[in-house]
C-alpha cells in the first residue's frame, strides 16, 4: 500500500473503519486540493465512526465534518465534535430537512447503503446544495452490477450513463429539454463516480467560433476511403471520363461517405 494522505489518515483514526485497497489514490485525486480549507464535507454512513476521524485528520481542522447515519447510535459521535444527522438518504423530506439545516455544502461523499434508490435518491436532492467547484461522489457504485440493491435497468450507473447524454445534450446543435447544468462533468473511476460543480462553465453557450487566421480551404477528409477512391477513379478513367470534373469528384465523395457508414468497423469493441 502506498503511503497516500487518505491511507495515512485512514490508519491514525482511533475508531475501526473499512474501506477498499483501491480507494486511497482515487480520494487523494478528488479530495487533495481541499485539504487545510473551510470546508464542509459530508459523508453519508458513519457505522463504527473511524471514517469521521479519518476526514478530520484529512482535511484539518478547518474542515466541517457532517456525518449521516440511519443508525441513531451514530449520535454519540457528537461528543467529539462532529454534527450527526439521523435519517434515510432514500427519504425525500429528510434531505429537505437536512437542506434547511445545513445550507451548502463543498464535498460529499455517499458510502451509505448503497441501494440504486439510495444513490440516485440522493444525487438529485444534493446536487444543488453543493458550492462551485464542490463535488458529489458516489461510492461503492460496484452495487450496480450485484444482486440485491434494486432492479438492475434503474441502477445507479445506467443513471449516470443517462446523465452523460444529458450533459453532451447541452451542445447547441442538439440541445434538448433534459440537458444537465447542474453539474459540468462526471468522472467514473472503480466503484465511484464523481459530479463536478463549475456553475460558470455548465451554463455556457455552445457557439462555433474561428480564430480568424489565414485559410487554405483544406478538404475535409473525415470520410475519405481510399479503397472506393481508388475503385471509382479507375472505372471512370476506364471509360474515358476525367475524375478531375467537380462533378464526378462529387460523386466519388458521395460514394467514399456512404460506404465508411456502411462498414462501421468500430462495431466490433461494442461487444
């Protein structure tokens, strides 16, 4: 194991935590520049309370540490100096309640129950509590491949696979009624998936723009195909027609086009 930030504050936490192996690089890489700010982090599923000290070391004793449980127990964590809220993350007025309370938050990271309608529920209800430049991170997003956790056409990655066309649907050419901008990006990486707040750049507007300089009119080759180039200037050269004529130049684009959509070899890594 190599000795990262999280991994050092995950070992020097007094109370028993678990977590994956492969989890240490991937909250250095989200969490590392918010380390020694203001911040209010919350996690969702505190159990045995290890993770709330980890956090605090993490981020230092700036940081404002939430933690929400299902479990009244966790309230004990209290009396060290961390907020607890009880209640279910799939429960909707909850959330409202705990909005209320709370106000914005910077990160959160979701380690709860990790049931689809957990996840998802609490994605759609947190995303706009987050500040800019904050994140939501989903964790143990592995359940949607598992038994038990929900039917599996609603799990929580076919959401964020949804929530992918959503965010290209901002494109001014295809703009829809369901594109996303209430977050920028997502990042997948193993068994979490992270939404990036950047307000600013979420709600700008598509436009195609030039930088103005000197313009060769180059071709555009992007359905060039060589092997029905070479077939279609042959036939015609064979029957005495110049393939030079913008006409049959044209027709021999049209052809190239058509049949680099037909072939579509890049078919074969869907499977």
């Amino acid at each position: 194991m190599k000795k990262l930030n999280s991994y050092k504050s995950f070992m020097k936490s007094p109370y028993n935590s678990i977590k994956h192996s492969t989890y240490f690089d991937s909250y250095d890489y989200f969490f590392n520049d918010y380390r020694g700010k203001e911040i209010t982090f919350v996690e969702i599923g505190v159990l045995a309370g290890g993770s709330l000290f980890m956090w605090r070391d993490y981020f230092g004793p700036k940081a404002r540490i939430i933690g929400i449980d299902f479990n009244p127990n966790a309230k004990k964590w209290e009396k060290h100096g961390f907020e607890i809220f009880i209640g279910s993350q799939s429960d909707e007025e909850f959330w409202n309640s705990f909005k209320s309370k709370v106000g914005n938050i910077d990160l959160l990271l979701d380690d709860g129950g990790h049931t689809y309608e957990q996840q998802i529920i609490t994605t759609e209800l947190l995303l706009e509590t987050i500040n800019d430049g904050g994140l939501l991170v989903i964790e143990d997003t592995h359940s949607s491949y598992m038994k038990n956790y929900g039917p599996r056409k609603y799990s929580f990655i076919e959401y964020a696979k949804n929530k992918i066309d959503a965010i290209n649907m901002r494109f001014k050419d295809i703009s829809d009624k369901n594109s996303e901008h209430r977050f920028w990006s997502i990042e997948f990486v193993e068994s979490m998936v992270a939404f990036r707040i950047n307000k600013k750049a979420s709600s700008l507007q598509s436009e195609l723009i030039s930088n103005n300089g000197e313009n060769d009119y180059a071709e555009d080759f992007v359905y060039r195909n060589e092997k029905v180039s070479r077939k279609l200037n042959s036939f015609f050269e064979r029957i005495n027609i110049s393939t030079k004529n913008k006409f049959i130049r044209k027709i021999i684009r049209k052809c190239e086009k058509i049949f680099t959509k037909r072939k579509f070899s890049s078919r074969k890594y869907f499977d």
